[in-house]
C-alpha cells in the first residue's frame, strides 16, 4: 500500500500494478480497492498499464474530510495522478465515470484520455424526481445508523436484482459493504442530476464513452447524451456484458483507444 495527500489533508490510499501508461482506476458505489472483483479488475488492466487502484475518500484505507463536495473528489484524483508522474488516463465506472469527466473538465492536461463505463446520470426529469425520493429514503436511513438497510435499499433502488441483495448478507464482504454505506451519499450527489450537456461542449480530453449491451435503458439514454454533447467522443455498446463488466472483455477497448 502507498499513501498521498489530497489538498484539503485527506490521506488517500493506493495500489500500484503493472506497467505502462498511467492508468487511474476510479471505481463505483460501494466498492474499495481490495474487493476482490476491483483488484481482480485492477490486475487485468495491468497487463497492459501501469494502474492506480486508490480507495475513494472515506473507504477502505483512505481519510474522509468533511463536509464531501465533487470538488475534492477531483482534488484527490489530481493527488493520485501527481503521484503517478503528472499525467495520467482515467477509467471510471458507473458513478467513477462522473468524476473521471469532471475531473477532465477540471484538470486540463494532467489528463490524458478518459474512458467512461456505464455513467449513471438521471436522464430525464421523471427519473431525477424518482431518485430524489431514494435519497431521502437512504439519507434517513443513514441518520439512525442503519447502514446495512441503507445499502440494500440503495441497490434495490437502482435496479439489483432482488435475490441478488437478499443473497448480499451471506457474501464475505458483507461486513465492508455495510461499513461502506455512508459514502452512498457521496454517490448520490454525483448522480442526483441529469448530464451536464451544456458544461462538456468544453471537454476537450478525448473521451470514450463504453454501456454494456444488458445494462438499463436509461444508461444508454445517458451514454447517447453525453456522446452527442462532448467533442468527438467515441461511443461504443460492449456486447453481452452489463453494469458490471468482464475486465477481460473490457480490456481491448481500454488498450485500442488509451494507446
């Protein structure tokens, strides 16, 4: 494990696979980077760069400072690509895939490429409202401490199958899961708005835009939107996968379009 401080002082952890190109890795909602599936992930992508798995602020091995802003989630992927040299590509998925735009809205030439997987944005006014009472139920829950209620209300709210959450407390990582619920918020202000069509006109990072052919219909609305406002982004549907992706399949359109 190595360690870098964001600007505000949060102490954020990383591992360090491969080489090659700098790669950051920016996972989704209730992930860490030592769950098994993001290093199983992480190690796949190293054979072709140098990756940077990093646990997200307030997980795993990372600080938190409070209050949370989007801002200092691109602070911290500034840290993690000053530590890899001062330029990087950035790979996110599903709400990773917010800060990896954001963050090359932000960060100028520090960022290379980006690849998005599956951006959950809301994608219209009826389902920015729907989310907005699934927040207030996670909020509520998170309040009086029901961490675990919170996270499988959560999943359930974004469309988990529901014998795939009713099966969750039996998992291993149950415990880390549970302990991981009061960054849901977090989550939830990166997705709580439709995409920001009018601010990436001025994305100038090339950008390619990945949803799995089985992943919700909403996504791909997103994916179209985002693709259509951002300059010369790639659009690419990956063929029999879903939200979550086969690193294995994945990998080539990282490769063909990074290097």
């Amino acid at each position: 494990m190595k360690t870098t401080k964001s600007k505000d002082g949060t102490i954020l952890a990383y591992d360090v696979y491969g080489n090659g190109p700098a790669l950051i890795y920016i996972t989704g909602a209730s992930c860490h980077r030592s769950f098994k599936p993001i290093v199983q992930d992480a190690k796949i992508f190293a054979t072709e760069f140098t990756v940077y798995n990093y646990d997200r602020r307030g997980r795993g091995d990372s600080g938190d400072t409070l209050p949370y802003t989007i801002e200092r989630e691109i602070e911290d992927i500034e840290a993690i690509v000053d530590a890899a040299g001062g330029t990087a590509h950035l790979y996110g998925h599903s709400s990773g895939a917010v800060i990896a735009l954001e963050a090359a809205l932000r960060l100028g030439n520090k960022v290379q490429k980006v690849v998005m997987y599956d951006a959950p944005y809301v994608r219209d006014e009826k389902e920015k409202a729907e989310y907005k009472q699934l927040s207030h139920k996670i909020h509520k829950l998170l309040d009086n401490g029901r961490n675990a209620e919170a996270m499988t209300t959560f999943l359930k709210g974004i469309g988990m199958p529901k014998v795939f959450v009713l099966l969750l407390p039996l998992f291993p990582g149950w415990r880390t899961m549970k302990a991981l619920a009061p960054t849901l918020s977090y989550d939830i202000t990166l997705t709580q708005d439709m995409p920001p069509v009018e601010r990436v006109t001025r994305n100038s990072i090339p950008t390619q835009i990945i949803v799995g052919e089985k992943s919700p219909a909403s996504i791909h609305d997103v994916g179209r939107q985002l693709t259509k406002a951002i300059p010369n982004a790639k659009f690419v549907q990956l063929a029999a996968q879903d939200h979550m992706v086969n690193a294995k399949k994945l990998l080539p359109l990282l490769s063909g379009f990074l290097k």
